[in-house]
C-alpha cells in the first residue's frame, strides 16, 4: 500500500480518542499520547497542561527512529516496544501497527506490567481503526480515480541520470 500520510476522519478521531481516554483509565495512567512517526501529535488523553506535547511528539518520534537504527545494526527490524524509567515517572513507548507511536506517562500509582497488558489491548484496537482509515483512504482515491503521486516510480537513479 501507497502512503498518502496521515489522514483522520471525524469518526475515527472520536475512536482513538475514546480508546485513549480508555487506556488513560485503565493503565491508571498520567497523560497518554497517539503520534505519528513524523512526530506529529494526533490525540492525547489526560493531565497534558503542564506538558509541551509538540516536543513530546517530535522528541519521541526521534527516539523511535534512532532505536530503529540500533535495531537494524543487530539485524532486528525495529524495536517496538521503549521503556524510561525516571525517579518520579515513567515512559512506555510502543509502534502501532506501523504507522503511529503510543506513549504512556504514568507513576508509581501504577506499575509497568498492567500499562503493558493495557497497552497490548489497545494497540489492537488502535490498529484496527488505522486499518478503517487506511481503506477509506484507498477508497476514496480510487473512487476519485486518483492513484500514487505521478513521482512515486521515480528513483535516485533517474534523477541522477537526468541532471548527471
């Protein structure tokens, strides 16, 4: 499948927020942050007035594509499951299905084995709404007869042949 980047629909805004707020509750969280992997923040849920959630989004963005890095000199695909531990809070930070980054703050109200079991749950039915988007995207492009930008075949080679 094409990426056409991130596109959200009211409906399925509303899901991921409601399956935040969900998440928030359960893993008896402090703030709980969905991004894209180009760092940009796409809901939230909890206590975030005191938080820069921009720099949040983009700091750990950058952390997922670093420790892909790493990943990869070890012959893995990516890690997609980060830890912080800190003296008052913590970060658990997981790859959702491919396409976003889920980030849990939480404290010592709360311990890293439930935000892990409440984070498997919701990264299925996070993914699960990312995989609706994903179709009505396809959907409405095709219905628009539209297709993969005109420069999506072009590679690195072409370009250098044609200015080289």
């Amino acid at each position: 499948m094409v990426d056409y980047g991130m596109v959200l629909y009211e409906e399925e805004s509303r899901q991921l927020e409601a399956e935040l707020r969900r998440l928030l509750s359960q893993a008896n969280a402090l703030v709980v942050c969905l991004i894209d992997k180009n760092g940009q923040l796409i809901a939230s849920a909890g206590d975030t007035a005191d938080l820069d959630t921009t720099a949040l989004a983009s700091l750990t963005a950058g952390n997922i594509a670093a420790t892909g890095g790493m990943a990869k000199l070890l012959g893995e695909r990516e890690f997609t499951i980060l830890f912080h531990e800190g003296e008052r809070d913590n970060i658990h930070i997981s790859v959702i299905g491919q396409r976003a980054i889920l980030v849990v703050i939480f404290d010592r109200r709360s311990s890293l084995g439930l935000v892990r079991l409440r984070v498997k749950k919701s990264a299925e039915v996070l993914s699960k709404v990312f995989e609706v988007i994903a179709q009505k995207v396809e959907r409405e492009r095709a219905g628009r007869g539209l297709t993969a930008s005109p420069f999506a075949e072009i590679s690195d080679e072409d370009i250098d042949k044609l200015f080289g």
